[in-house]
C-alpha cells in the first residue's frame, strides 16, 4: 500500500483558477517538499466545488476541512499548523453567513443543501438496467402501498395535500388532475405518460428515464389504480433511443418480477405499459395534440374543453402526466404529503430539475428546491458565467418562455414569480446569456424554432409567428424602423390572445420579454444600426486603425472579395461598400489592427 | 428468480437486496470490492462512456483487481463527462471527471491500487433522498 495518508484537493474550477488556484497548489507542493512530506501528502487539482465565491477552495481528505478564499502565502500555515500538527487554521474556515460561526468541515455546509435530488434520487446511483437495484432502493414500495393499505382516493388526497403541481410547463396541480380523471366513469381509462421533452437544451426528463426508468412506471401504477386505468402508455420522442432501450428493459423486468402485469401483489390490481413513439414535433408536447399523435392521426391540438380527463386517448378519460411530476410521486407516498410540502415556497412545492446550459461554467443536470434564487443557481451552482464574462439574461421555460435579467437574480423560482417576471418555469430548461449575446437574436433565434415547429393548425399561430420573424429578421439587418418595434409588440399580443393552443399563446414570449428587459438594444439596433454585442452580422463593421496598421497586406491577401487597398507598409483601408462582414480579415491581422464597432 | 406474488415478497426482497448492495458500498464484505459507477446517459455515451467502461472491466480484470463496474444514469456533470464513481472498501465514493482511457488507467493504477487520489475529482454538491 502507499503511504499517503492525506491529500490536500485544490479547486482547479475556472473561478478559482482565476483567483490564483493554481499558485496555491504550487506553494503547497513547495511546502510539502520543505517539510519532506510529499510521500504522505498529495496535492490534488479537481473539478469545481460550485463555490467560485469563496474560492480559491483547499479541502482536505480525511477529515473534510474546507478551506475557503486560500492565498498562496496561505499554504505554509496549512501545512505547518493542520497537516503536521493537527490543528486547523480557524481563519481560514468557511464561515457561516447566518450563524456567522466557523464550519469546520464540508459536511456541515448549508450550501451543499442546495441541491436535494427527489426526482433524481436514483439518477447515477443505480444500475437503470437492472430492477434489484431499483427495487433496494424502494421501487415498487410505494406502489405496494398504495394497493394494500390505501384507497384510490386516499392516495389522491396524499398528492393534493402534497401540494405537487405538473412539472411539464403548465404547474396544474397534479392531485386535482387525477381527481378529475377518477371522478369520470368509464369501462376503460389511460394513463399517459409524456416524455416529449422538445424543448431546445432540456435534457431533464430523458436523464430520468435513462437513470431511473422504474420511478416513472412505478408513479403510472399508481396514478392508474388512483383513477381506475389499468393501461399505460408512454409516449417518447424516438430521438431517445437510450431511453427507450431502458424503458423496455425496464417494463420487460417488472413484467417478469410482477410489479406490473396482472394482480400486483395479488390484489387484483392489473397494470399494463406500452410505449409510443413520437417523430419528434414540438407541439405533440401538448396533450392533444400528443393525444392525436398516438391515435395515429396528425399530431395537432384540439379546443379543450373537452380535457383529457373528459374524452382523450380514443375517446375515454386520459390522465396525462410528464415524466418528472411521475418521478416525485413515488417518495411522496412513502415519505408523506407534509415531508414534501415543507420543501419549497408557499404555491410550489417540492424541488424542480434543471439543465443548465449556455454561457456557464457547470453545464449540467440540478435538482434545486423551489424558492431558491437564480443567482444561487447560477453563480453558485452553476460555478458562474464562462470565461469570467458578464451576466446577461437567463433565458427560462425554452421557447416559450422568456428573459430574465440581473434584476431577476434574486427572486425566489417557482411556478408563480417566474409567470410574474414575464417567464415561465416550462419544462426546466434554462440558458444563460453573456454580454457577447445579443438579445433580439436570441428571440429571432426562439422564434425561428417555433415557426418551423407551429402545427399550422390555428392562422394566429401560422402566420402571426412567420411575421414576427420577418420583422425580428429586419431589425437584425440593421432595416428595422420605430414602428416595427410597436408592431411587434401588438402582433404579439394578439398571438397571445388568439391561438388555438400552448404553443401560440406562449411563442411571442421570447419576443415580449426581450422587448421589455432589453428595449435599449431593440432601439439601438433600429436607431443606431448597432448591435452592441456584435452578433448581427450585418451591423457589423470591421475598420483598420491607420496607428496600429503596419501595412503587412496580410489582411487584403485574406479577403475574399477584395474590398482591403493600400500600399505596402502604409496603413490599409476597408471599402465597407464592398465588405461581406466574413471577419478573416480580423481574424488574420496580427497587430490588433482591425477593430469591430 | 421468483416472481413477486405480494408485498411481503416486495420488502422481503429489497431488505435483501440492500443488504447485498451495502455490503458492497461500505466495504464490510471479507472479498472487499472496489465498486465502479460509470454516467452512461446519452450525453456520458457521447463523450465515450461505454469504451471506458469497457477498459475499466478488461483492465480489472487483467490486473487481478476485484470490482464492480456498473452502468449508472446521469449524475448531473455533464460538462465534465464521461463521470465515474469509485468506492474503495471502507472510504467514502469520489466522483471523478473527464475520465478517458489514460485517466482511467490513472485512476486505476493510483486511487485504486494506492489510495491516491488523482486529477478530475468532481465534489459532489448535492443531498439525495434517501
């Protein structure tokens, strides 16, 4: 065996690299090797705490100490003071904002209570190809439960008391829906599970099934036996080939241990799950139009009423649930409806996943309790904007959702206060934007997605969505004028206002929201003809600086259309006339020569 | 294997089956396992999960080394795929990220054999339920 006994990790995350990580690491090496230690103590560079705040961040195995803000002329005192004599260095430790008291090691951190994994509980633990793994950790318990000891409406109390509410977008309060469904006699009811994550960068509801595939037929069972449906079915985008590989061997496994088939745990209780496949059209998200997708018809949204719960799949009441609500429901009947509400804010309980992605340094899958900030997530979680850039926008709720900006930071997430801000919680995608976005790109960026996605069924939603890009387009090539601005913001109203579904009524939101948080850059850009984060080729214009210039011709032998002249060592000139904004010119000057403005 | 006719088989069988996978988390087992989690959703794949994982069982194998590796679903890294767990008999599990074959050699021949720890540890920053 070796004979190292300590090791001493030092963030190598991009913040605390910044602040100097790398120097500590090297004078704690230099320490080590004074004090002729370096056999029993290893410097170790890792990947970031999520604690870029406080950083540069020291932590020492075995005994978790937490080191927070370590300078390099820190290091002799570590390894003096902890490393051979034992003893912390108290003014190092992280300190406790509330309680203002020092933590000693990791364990004891409030910050590493942010993220509480209920819908991922299983996610990267067990083995999702495997049932035993599942069922060690409690699969089917809850299930088991339900058939022995409750009635279908006691079990829907239990989910109303617990206050869960859809995670798929919408937040309709998961207990009423299955009530409803209950409620409505028929001699053959459906469970649908919706896994049609569409929107761009969420990855929430595929990590599930991927990770934890028995969670969500666990949660079906269930909601079939609490609304008297004994056939489930899943309808999965089939660009999730993983996913569905997993679920088949998922239901092929508890088939064959008999936690779904017929008589469950011999109470008679029979339970069927079928998948569905969909082709990959956004709007089949929406529960009609999925709905019409799996009958096999085109997959448009129909006026509700009637709901699901009334007439869906094949005429006959459907509960339609995604994947995530599925996943928390198993914990909440094993745990109880008061252990669930007492997570989160007063209307949203319980914790929501997001995927992180964009300009942030921790791209990834979090589950947060709802409440928390987006500066937590974002800066804290997240580990902050990449490349040390500044903040910009966080864009929530896909494309149907909106902007939010720095002002935004510290409001609590849930369903509510997002809808305020003028976003939406949406599925739990959520994109962070630097300075170097420009914000009317972004929303002609949305939009360009939901005019490719809108079924075309309902004119607002066809037409009013291609005009919002027409003018979005105008404006981006510097062609835009002040009326465009209020059209804009009317014709969105109306799309609102009139389309036939959740797709329309929410596409404008992208629009509206920029509009409102960055209303500065929609005139500069109409005004100035300027893009302030250079994104919009067409308002670009690329200079030479006759100082910097030393006529090397570099540039003019790069362009492609020939629009650089100038003599040999004399500074050179673009004809913008002629310029195409390709930018290789830019790219080839090796004096800094050619500035963008 | 039998089929689950009731509950009483359901938590009969997990009580067993936890006691199988504790016995293999907390190192009790006299073979003392080494047990390897390996991310394999779809973005862990598509940074090439499945051909370290495929090393990893090989190279254990070759060197004598008893472990487990298991396929896992998503740990939430994904800037940092691939992702592996690894549970030395008695410690507590270290995430490690970035790991190709050359870091998985690493990783093997230091933190597994030595109880070194290595470059590309992740901290994790979360609480599960349990």
């Amino acid at each position: 065996m070796s004979t190292v006994k300590m090791h001493l990790l030092v963030c190598g995350g991009t913040g605390c690299v910044s602040s100097y990580s790398p120097q500590v690491a090297e004078s704690l090496i230099k320490e080590l090797e004074a004090h002729g230690l370096q056999d029993e103590c290893k410097v170790v560079k890792t990947g970031c705490f999520g604690f870029c705040e406080q950083g540069p961040i020291v932590k020492v195995i075995p005994d978790n100490t937490f080191y927070t803000k370590v300078a390099p002329e820190d290091a002799k005192e570590i390894i003096e003071e902890h490393i051979i004599k034992g003893r912390k260095v108290d003014r190092l430790l992280y300190t406790d904002p509330k309680k203002q008291e020092h933590v000693p090691d990791s364990k004891h951190m409030e910050f590493y209570k942010k993220q509480i994994r209920i819908a991922l509980r299983n996610c990267g633990f067990i083995d999702p190809e495997n049932i035993e793994e599942a069922i060690a950790r409690d699969a089917y318990s809850a299930l088991g439960k339900c058939l022995t000891e409750l009635t279908p409406q006691e079990v829907i109390d239990i989910i109303k008391k617990s206050g869960l509410r859809g995670r798929g977008g919408g937040g309709f309060p998961t207990g009423i829906k299955w009530e409803i469904a209950a409620k409505n006699a028929s001699d053959q009811k459906y469970v649908v599970c919706n896994a049609d994550e569409g929107d761009p960068g969420a990855f929430m509801d595929r990590s599930v099934l991927e990770g934890d595939p028995h969670s969500v037929l666990e949660a079906m069972a269930i909601c079939g036996y609490c609304i008297g449906a004994n056939k489930g079915l899943i309808y999965i985008r089939a660009e999730y080939p993983l996913a569905i590989k997993r679920l088949k061997i998922a239901i092929k496994q508890a088939m064959e241990y008999g936690v779904l088939g017929d008589d469950i745990f011999g109470t008679g209780f029979s339970f069927h799950i079928e998948l569905r496949y969909g082709a990959g059209a956004f709007v089949c998200g929406e529960e009609t139009a999925l709905i019409h997708s799996m009958e096999g018809q085109r997959g448009e949204p129909t006026v509700k009423p009637p709901f699901p719960a009334e007439a869906g799949y094949l005429g006959k009441p459907t509960n339609v649930n995604n994947v995530e609500t599925f996943a928390n429901v198993p914990p909440i009947i094993l745990k109880g409806a008061e252990w669930f509400s007492s997570i989160g804010t007063e209307r949203s309980k319980g914790t929501k996943v997001f995927a992180l992605a964009g300009k942030i340094n921790n791209v990834g899958l979090i589950e947060v309790p709802m409440g928390i900030t987006l500066r937590e997530v974002i800066f804290e979680i997240g580990g902050g904007i990449k490349n040390g850039k500044k903040f910009k926008a966080v864009q929530t709720g896909g494309p149907s959702g909106g902007c939010l900006t720095e002002t935004h930071l510290d409001t609590p997430i849930d369903f509510d206060n997002l809808l305020a801000a003028g976003s939406m919680m949406g599925s739990g995608g959520m994109i962070v934007m630097d300075e170097d976005d420009c914000m009317v790109s972004i929303a002609k960026f949305f939009l360009e997605f939901t005019v490719e996605e809108s079924c075309g069924k309902c004119s607002p939603c066809r037409i009013g969505n291609k005009r919002l890009y027409e003018i979005l387009d105008k404006i981006t090539q510097g062609k835009g004028t002040m009326e465009d601005l209020e059209l804009l913001r009317n014709l969105s109203e109306v799309i609102k206002d009139t389309s036939l579904c959740g797709l329309g009524q929410s596409s404008p939101n992208p629009v509206l929201s920029t509009l409102t948080n960055f209303w500065d850059e929609y005139v500069e850009h109409v005004t100035e003809k300027k893009c302030r984060a250079g994104q919009c080729t067409a308002l670009k214009k690329y200079i030479i600086d006759e100082e910097a210039c030393v006529g090397c011709t570099a540039c003019a032998r790069a362009c492609p259309v020939n629009a650089i002249s100038g003599e040999r060592k004399m500074p050179h000139n673009i004809n913008q006339d002629i310029c195409i904004k390709c930018g290789a010119c830019y790219e080839k000057c090796k004096f800094n020569a050619i500035f963008i403005k | 294997m039998n089929k689950i006719k009731n509950l009483d088989d359901l938590r009969k069988m997990k009580q067993d089956l936890q006691n199988k996978i504790k016995l293999r988390e907390r190192g009790d087992s006299p073979e003392a396992i080494v047990q390897i989690k390996v991310g394999m959703a779809t973005s862990g794949i598509a940074s090439g999960a499945k051909e370290v994982m495929n090393y990893l069982i090989e190279e254990l194998e070759k060197r004598n080394i008893d472990a487990v590796v298991t396929q896992v679903g998503d740990m939430g890294y994904c800037y940092a795929e691939p992702t592996i767990e690894v549970t030395l008999p008695g410690k507590e599990p270290v995430v490690f990220g970035y790991v190709n074959i050359a870091k998985a050699d690493e990783i093997i021949e230091k933190y597994i054999k030595n109880g070194e720890l290595v470059e590309g540890i992740l901290p994790a920053n979360y609480q599960s339920i349990d």
